[in-house]
C-alpha cells in the first residue's frame, strides 16, 4: 500500500497524488521540502547562494522523507520520493555523499517495493509553483532525465505517465491499483430527502383527479 508519484517539478503529481488519497482512503504525504524549507525560514533561490547550506537543506529533506514514511507503517500515496536527490545533483557538490550513504540504498529498496508511478513534463503544464522563482522547460528536463536515471539504475519498476489529460491518468492509476489488489472505497453519495406531494383523498378518485383535486375552495395544483 506504498504509492509514488515522483517526476521533476510542474508535472502534476500533487493533484493526482490527492486525487488518489481521497479515491483509496490513503494518507497522503505532501511534499516535505516546502515544510523543511520554512523551518529554515529561506527561500530556494536564496539557498543555492550559500553551498553549504543548500547542502544542509537537501539532507534534511531527505531524511524528513524517510522518516515520515516509516511513521505511516506502509499505508500511504506520498507526493515525491527520492526526487529531492535529482535536485541535489543539480545545485549541490554533495549527491555522491547522500547517494553513498546506507540509508539512501535502503530507501531506494524501500521505494522499489512500492508502487511508483513517474510523471513525464508537458510544456502545457509549466506554472510558478510559489516556491522558485520561475520554471524553467530546460530545468524541468534535467530533473525528469535524473529522475529516470536513479529509477533505472536502481532497478524500480515504475509505470510512465506522459498524458496531460487527467481522465487518462486517472484511469492509468486506476488499472495499476486495481490489478495490484487495493480497492477503490465506494463512493458514498449523501441522501437528500426527497419531498413528496401526497394528493387529497378523494371519495372516489379517478385519473382526472391528478394533479389537481377537488377541494371546499377550488382547484389547488398538488
């Protein structure tokens, strides 16, 4: 009950990550670098000024994942995996040290165990996302390629998701988890009472008599 959505930034995995967690009554982990990133009350930008400290910050979002996925003993969707390492190749001179660790390979078991699903970029999809200070097509491109990279080299089977139209990944993630046994829960529409006309009691009704009846004071529409 471990599900993935992992893929460079401006891909969409956050709305179908909750689209999930309210389709499969699932927990959701959200993405723990916007949370470590306020605790070091920074900014993205501001941070890889500073390498030491940029450094600092993708450790902690690293482990702050680890650590919350264990806390869910296993049942979870969780928006983002091991993707904070792809940034940290990116702007930082310390990958091959977070990459060399042992917990880094065992999380990365840990990952493979799961179900992962790998959102591809889509220009159409391109939107400040509040925390950088743009989006660039090119960035996006190197996180998907580094993305891809560790899932290969890491042997983590992964279902592709390239469409933009969210029907056709609804029904891509609803194929996967149904053929990997996890139920969708019933969707439980609330009753609504329904207000009922009675009509009058006649004497002698007839199907003339509806919907209007004969009363004292003249025709009243039921």
């Amino acid at each position: 009950m471990r599900i993935y959505f992992v893929g460079s930034h401006a891909t969409g995995k956050t709305t179908l990550c909750r689209w999930v967690s309210r389709r499969y009554g699932l927990p959701m982990i959200t993405e723990v670098a916007r949370a470590v990133l306020a605790e070091m009350e920074s900014s993205l930008d501001a941070l890889r000024t500073d390498m030491d400290l940029v450094a600092e910050y993708q450790d902690r979002v690293f482990a702050r994942q680890v650590a919350i996925e264990r806390l869910h003993q296993g049942a979870f969707v969780s928006d983002r995996a091991f993707d904070n390492l792809a940034y940290a190749a990116e702007h930082t001179t310390v990958v091959a040290d977070l990459m060399g660790d042992q917990r880094f390979r065992d999380y990365m078991k840990w990952v493979s165990e799961g179900t992962v699903f790998f959102l591809r970029p889509h220009q159409s999809l391109l939107k400040d996302d509040g925390v950088r200070a743009g989006v660039s097509w090119d960035s996006v491109l190197r996180i998907d390629g580094m993305v891809k990279l560790m899932l290969e080299q890491h042997r983590i089977s992964y279902l592709p998701i390239e469409s933009v139209s969210m029907q056709e990944r609804v029904r891509a993630v609803e194929f996967v988890l149904a053929r990997c046994g996890i139920a969708a829960q019933p969707v439980v529409k609330p009753e609504r009472a329904r207000p009922q006309t009675i009509p009058p009691t006649l004497g002698n009704p007839s199907i003339d008599s509806w919907p209007y009846a004969i009363v004292e004071k003249g025709d009243v529409e039921a």
